[in-house]
C-alpha cells in the first residue's frame, strides 16, 4: 500500500472533518491533486448506516483517524493536527465547530495561516442557515429545479449532483484552491464560506443571462436546453435502451436528419409550432431499432447522438477505456482522478487508518509548507 503524493497539491496538508455529501467529494478531489489529507471521524459502527458513506471511492487516497470530539483530549490532538495543517474542511451545521471548540477563531489562532473551509446547504448567515436541508431542498431556491422538466409536471430529482457536487463540493474545491494560493503567497489564512445555494445559483449564471434578454421563459419545458427542443433530448430504442440526441447547430441538425433518414427540407429546425410533429417523426424512427444499433451509426459523424449508458456500461465504452476514464480497484471500477496533470500524474491508494499520534508525528517529521510568515515563498 502506498501512501506517496503525486500531483501539483503534494506536500499541502488538509484536515478533513468527516461528513457526507460535498465534503468527502471536495476532499477526493484534492486528494486526486496530490494533497496529503487526514481525516478525523468517529469510529465506525455497525448500526450507523450514514457513517461510511464514502467508502474505497470518496474516502479514496487519504488517511483515516478516529477519533471523539466530545472528548477533551481528543479534541487537543485535533487541535495540534490543525496547527500543522496547510487547511481544513468541514461540513457541519453553522455553530457545531466553534461548539465543539473547533471553530476558525480557535484554529486561525493556533494557526494564522490556515484557510478554513466550511461547506453547508444555506451557508454561514440567512434565515435558513441552523435549517436541516438536502440537495433536493438547496437547488429549488436557487430556480435551478424550476427549470427543469415537463410542463405540467413536478421537476425531476437531477440525483445530487446539482446541489452537492456541482454547487457545493466544486465550489469548496475552487475556494480552498484560491485561499491556498492568497495563503501561501500572504502567509494569511481566511474562512471559506461554501454555499450550496450559492454555489448552485452561480452555476445557473447562463439562464439568468438568457432570462434578462428574452431567450428563455421561466416556465419548465419550454425552452432550448430543457427538453423540450425535439434536437437536444433523449429518446427510447426498440430494444428499451436510449440514446440521447445534443444537434443544436444547423450544421448537426442536418447530420441528424440524414442518420435518421429524414429529408432535410422537412422541417425549420428553430420554428417551435413545428417541434412537436417533428418530436413525434425522431421518436418513431429512434424506436425502430436498438440503442447500440443507432450508436454504431452515428459513432463517426457530428451529428451529436451518443448511447445512454448505465453505471455499469460506462467504463467499459471505447473511448473511456482509451481515455482510463475510469480505474479498476479491488474487482470494481470507480472513476479515476480528474482533471489530469502532464507534469506530476495522480496516484490512487486505498484508505490508510492512523492512530491520531501517529498522524500528528507524521505531519511534524514533515517540513512546513508554508513561506516565512508575512512573505511570499
């Protein structure tokens, strides 16, 4: 089992509070880039179902100690782990750290350079922020759950990768990298305050755009890149499979057309009173042959038609056995760390379990990371 550092983070020091959702995301991520992170978590038990969540996948590639925080001692070896720590992320309610006598203005006093990451649903301030949530609960104020879906319909449940991942653990990664970056070069560290709520609203900063100048309606399923354009949606196959069609250009649209075998002066792609009839002409020609049938078709043109694979499918298409896309671990697949860097390659190991001394000796043999205090390295 290695536990060697490659990447362009190696030799940055993270604490990681454990928790579920973005935070072990966020953490995978910068472990990816070469981070050396410890993270603190109770002892697993058997009855506690949301205790590992994460397991060989998210917990990937870091160390592991247990640990009480509601017991005093613990919680100073927390503390000294802290103060050799480059950074430090945490997912819990607003409150729960300074409680525990974790929070930034004990932590940032042992350790003025630490950059410390908190992530939550509703973010540090505002009426909702103490409120329990979940992704589901963070994306429907933001307009982006609003926004998609069928007219007439309640919006589908887009998993959690709106709200967890893509505003939440995206936009930790993004703040702890920038922080890291004003500490390393000021000798200053700062509180990173990561919203899902926020971060969801800036990632639908395209739509806000399109709304303010007219070319998109705030109504569900009426608009270009939500379903209802017959060009850019998923349709079923003979066999029960689906291939998901993406020729928004002129260019594709034709392309389209012709692997479907449809005369390209049948229709005005972008004239909506005649999407319907050509919604109707796309889903009978896609459901008289099977998905992979289609995919073979379309495989080398540009007419934007690909297959529409299943968790177990996806490692083993072509291209993403050519890319590695995915790893292969222990009789499993999981996918392997992005994006890539040509000057120092990620490496994956599995989770390493340290006793709370041992991960505080680790980090103090180690040499600081951080430049003189006050100056740039």
């Amino acid at each position: 089992m290695t536990t060697h550092h490659a990447g362009p983070l190696a030799g940055i020091r993270l604490v990681e509070m454990d928790a579920i959702g973005p935070v072990p995301l966020a953490a995978m991520l910068l472990a990816d880039m070469g981070a050396d992170i410890i993270r603190l978590a109770r002892p697993p038990r058997a009855d506690a179902a949301w205790d590992d969540v994460g397991g060989a996948v998210l917990h990937r590639s870091r160390s592991v100690a247990y640990l009480d925080l509601k017991n005093a001692e613990h919680r100073e070896s927390a503390l000294k782990l802290i103060a050799r720590a480059d950074g430090l992320i945490e997912g819990f309610r607003p409150g729960v750290m300074e409680r525990l006598g974790l929070g930034p203005e004990i932590c940032l006093a042992s350790n003025p350079r630490l950059v410390f990451g908190r992530m939550t649903g509703w973010g540090q301030t505002g009426p909702m922020a103490p409120r329990a949530g979940h992704d589901i609960n963070y994306i429907s104020l933001t307009g982006a759950l609003h926004a998609m879906g069928r007219p007439g319909e309640p919006p589908p449940v887009p998993l959690n990768l709106v709200g967890d991942y893509g505003g939440g653990a995206m936009f930790l990664v993004a703040g702890m990298l920038a922080a890291l970056l004003c500490a390393q070069r000021t000798g200053q560290g700062q509180v990173v305050d990561a919203a899902m709520t926020d971060g969801t609203s800036s990632l639908m900063s395209l739509f806000y755009a399109f709304l303010s100048t007219g070319l998109w309606v705030d109504r569900p399923g009426e608009n270009l890149l939500d379903g209802s354009a017959p060009f850019y949606r998923c349709y079923s196959c003979a066999d029960g499979g689906n291939v998901a069609v993406g020729a928004l250009e002129p260019q594709f649209f034709m392309l389209l057309l012709d692997g479907l075998g449809l005369p390209r002066d049948r229709y005005v792609q972008n004239d909506r009173a005649g999407w319907p009839a050509m919604e109707q002409d796309f889903a009978a020609a896609f459901a008289a042959r099977p998905r992979d049938s289609w995919a073979e078709s379309f495989a080398g043109t540009d007419a934007c038609v690909t297959p529409v694979l299943s968790l177990t499918e996806a490692p083993d298409h072509p291209h993403n056995r050519a890319r590695k896309t995915f790893t292969h671990r222990n009789g499993a697949s999981q996918p392997a760390p992005a994006p890539r860097f040509s000057a120092m390659p990620a490496t994956v190991w599995e989770p390493l379990t340290l006793s709370l001394e041992a991960a505080i000796a680790r980090w103090e043999a180690l040499p600081s990371s951080y430049p003189a205090a006050g100056g740039a390295a």
